[in-house]
C-alpha cells in the first residue's frame, strides 16, 4: 500500500510530464528525480508553471537523452527533474 507522500509525489510526477507533453517539449518523458546534479546551480530550469494548488511554483529542469534507439530524434525523448519553490 502506498503512503501519502508516494501517491503525493506520482501524482505530481505525472502533472510535471503531462505540462512537457502539452507544451511539446517531447513526445516521451523519463523521470530523473534522482539525478540532484541536474538541478544544481549552474542550470537553469527550462520552465516554470503554478502547482495544482496554486501555492507553489513548479521548476522543471529537462536535459536531452544520449544514446537513443534507431528512429528515435533527440526531440523526441527527455529526462526531467523538478523542485518545488513558494511564491
């Protein structure tokens, strides 16, 4: 059985890829929620947009994937992070 804070984090997990899909930054989304240094200070979150809630400010940082199967463009397939920041 999950917890509040697991189905708290899949339901933003698939709020954050559904905002990807519909501003086609790509068609596929991979969450790297795990790769910290993607959200370090040199980079820059490619978007921002309001939580459900209204509450908070959702900053998404996305990189590219290396090593894509034949047929595959490189627009076509994103790692995503994100955090959350108060307004």
């Amino acid at each position: 059985m999950k917890s509040f804070k697991e189905s708290l984090d899949d339901r933003l997990d698939r709020y954050v890829s559904d905002e990807i899909k519909k501003r086609k930054i790509a068609k596929h989304v991979v969450n790297a929620t795990d790769d910290i240094k993607m959200r370090m200070s040199p980079n820059k979150p490619a978007f921002k947009f309001p939580s459900p809630s209204g509450d908070m400010m959702i900053h998404v940082f996305i990189r590219r994937m290396r090593g894509l199967p034949k047929g595959m463009n490189k627009s076509d397939i994103v790692a995503y992070n994100y955090q959350l920041e108060e307004k």
